[in-house]
C-alpha cells in the first residue's frame, strides 16, 4: 500500500500522460500517411492507454482500501477516473494535450516522449510498491519497442531531404513542450520518501537530455533545451476540445452500464 496518499499524484500525472498520448495516437489510426505507421501507431496507442489503465486500477485501488473520498462519487472505478473528472483535475503534460497538427510533430512528439518514456518506466523498476514494479517490468518491455520504432523512423526521415525540413520544424515546436513531462507532478517529495518512485523529475530530465542531446549531434540538429514553463495543475488551451471528444460517446447515456 502507498503510506502517503499524496504520493498517488505522481502515479497520476504518469497515467495521465499515457492516457492522452494514446489518445492522440489513435488520431492516426487509418490515415497514418502509410499502412506502415497506421498499424505501428494502432499499436503504441494500445499499449499506452493499456499503461494508463493498469496506472489508473492501482490508484482506484488505493482509494477504495484506505477509504478516502473523492470529488468525484465515493465509489469510482477506472472509467469514471479516466474520463469524467473535470479537466482541472488531470495532471498530464502539455506535450500530450497539443493536437496532431501535422505527421512531422507526431513523429517528433512520439520520439520526444518515448525516450523519456523509457526512463520513467525504469526509475519504477524498483518501486516500493509491488504492483506499480511488476507493471514497470511488462511496460519497459514494451516501451523498448517503442522507442525503437520512433528513432529508426526518425533516423530515416531526417535522411531525406525532403522530410528533414519538416522534422527540423516539428522539433522546434516541440521542445519547449517536451520538457513539461520532468514537470515534477504534486507529491514527489513523498513518493521518493515513499521509495515510490527512484529518481527525481531533474534526474529524469537530465537522463533525456543526453539521449537527445546525441541524436541532435548525430543529424547536426540544433535545438535548444529551455525550461519548461506549464504546469501540471494547468490545462492547456486544447485540453477542454480533447476531454469532449473522449467523452462523446459517455455523454449519449451518463448512466447507463457500459
């Protein structure tokens, strides 16, 4: 059990981000630029918003044992915690919430998360808590694959020079963005002192920055690694439209069992 229940924010904010960036993947399920990328993204976005579900059990569970009520009902289950809070009630990313404006930013987005990605889920390999380290093994697994695919695509993206112009872009709209994920969500004091989580969100950080920091050199990229300026309590302008759309179909019949 988690001793601190503040420290379920940060288990939160991850659930969040994977819940929302596997709603964007799936904006590109069918129109993917080629069948390629439409069964790879069908793919992550099963994945992430399979992480988010296990994310969101966990902390449903949590409440329930230690009897807290929510804003929400005092019974919630997954569901309910995914989709119907109110939006200032998330705690995901910027870089999540920003829409699919074009292939070049999704690629680029998807190989800017994933890479951190992959040092969150491993800093949760050793987590105190049981359920969250089994999950981190499994979810590792997957996300290697993950982080495979964005940097062989990138790789041969930014070897064409018809593509580079349009990646070189997209990264320069998605930097800034990127470093909202090391954000510290509310609570991570006490998940360190929890044995919660291992590294802090400058660590995670730092260990992004090397990884991308070596692509940058590798295709003689320039891109600069400016502080991040959101907030995990805030929602961006495009969250609301975004929070709708998933709820579209629950708002035909609010009550009814799914």
């Amino acid at each position: 059990m988690i001793a601190n229940l503040g420290s379920l924010e940060v288990v939160l904010a991850f659930a969040d981000d994977e819940h929302i960036i596997g709603q964007r993947h799936t904006e590109w399920i069918g129109v993917a630029p080629f069948l390629e990328e439409d069964l790879a993204m069908s793919s992550i976005a099963q994945d992430e918003l399979g992480h988010a579900a296990a994310l969101y059990e966990i902390i449903v569970d949590e409440i329930v044992v230690d009897e807290i009520v929510v804003a929400l009902s005092d019974e919630i289950d997954v569901d309910q915690l995914a989709f119907r809070r109110d939006p200032d009630d998330y705690r995901c990313c910027a870089l999540v919430e920003h829409p699919n404006t074009d292939w070049a930013f999704s690629l680029v987005r998807h190989w800017l998360y994933d890479v951190a990605e992959h040092h969150r889920w491993k800093a949760l390999l050793n987590s105190s808590h049981q359920r969250i380290a089994d999950l981190a093994v499994q979810a590792f697994t997957e996300e290697s694959y993950h982080t495979s695919h964005s940097q062989a695509m990138l790789t041969r993206l930014l070897n064409d020079p018809e593509s580079r112009p349009l990646l070189v872009n997209a990264l320069d709209t998605c930097l800034p963005l990127a470093t909202s994920i090391f954000t510290p969500a509310p609570g991570e004091p006490l998940a360190l002192q929890d044995g919660l989580i291992t590294d802090t969100s400058e660590e995670l950080f730092q260990k992004w920055k090397a990884n991308i920091t070596t692509t940058f050199k590798e295709f003689q990229l320039e891109g600069s690694m400016p502080s991040s300026n959101y907030s995990r309590l805030t929602r961006t302008q495009h969250f609301q439209q975004l929070h709708s759309e998933i709820n579209e179909v629950l708002d035909l019949a609010p009550t009814a069992p799914w």
